[in-house]
C-alpha cells in the first residue's frame, strides 16, 4: 500500500482516534484540566485525524458520506489555526462522543476495502 492509496489515509484516521479514545478511557473531563500533556496529545491527535482527512481525495469522501470530512476537516484547521484558544470541552466530547462512532464507520470501511 503506497502513500497515495486513500486507503492508507483511512488507516491514518482510525489509528490516530483509536490513540485518543485510548488515551481518555477511564478518565474523566476533570483530568484535561490537570494534565497538559493529556491536553497536549489529544490536541495533536484530533489535528491528525483531520488532516488525514483532509488528503482523502473527494471522490473517496463523496463515497462515505457517513463520515463527517468537513467537521473533522475543519476541527483540525480551528486547532491549529486558532492554537491560542482551545475549547477543551469541544476536544473533550470530540474524542469521547464523536471519534468513538468514527472508528466504527472506518473499521466497516476499511473491511470492505
């Protein structure tokens, strides 16, 4: 699988959810106010998932229209883009709420694949 195989972009994307959803499990929203380093990761993480998506060419997206491009898309340009002011409440349910279900629909993607 090279580079440019949209395919690796998806992997790119699951991977790096699956990474952030590991890194909350039994922890509460309480532990991002007090761990800068849980802050710092999940940042990167949600940018990476974003621009991952951002280089899945549109007719691939056009197929899966379940997945969200434009919110993830758009979530990576506001974290970086917007770096000196992060909503940790959006971070949060953005990897407890929304990467979870994410995951899912990549997983049943990349089967069919």
């Amino acid at each position: 699988m090279s580079r440019r195989d949209p395919r690796v972009r998806l992997l790119h994307m699951r991977d790096y959810a699956q990474k952030a959803v590991a890194m909350v499990e039994g922890q509460a929203r309480a532990s991002l106010d007090r761990d800068e380093k849980l802050r710092l990761a999940l940042t990167h993480l949600v940018e990476l998932v974003g621009e991952a998506a951002d280089h899945v060419p549109a007719e691939i997206q056009a197929q899966y229209p379940e997945i969200p491009w434009l919110k993830a898309i758009s979530m990576r340009h506001r974290l970086i883009h917007g770096y000196d002011f992060v909503d940790y409440d959006i971070l949060w349910d953005t990897v407890t709420q929304s990467l979870p279900g994410l995951i899912a629909t990549l997983d049943r993607i990349l089967e069919k694949a």
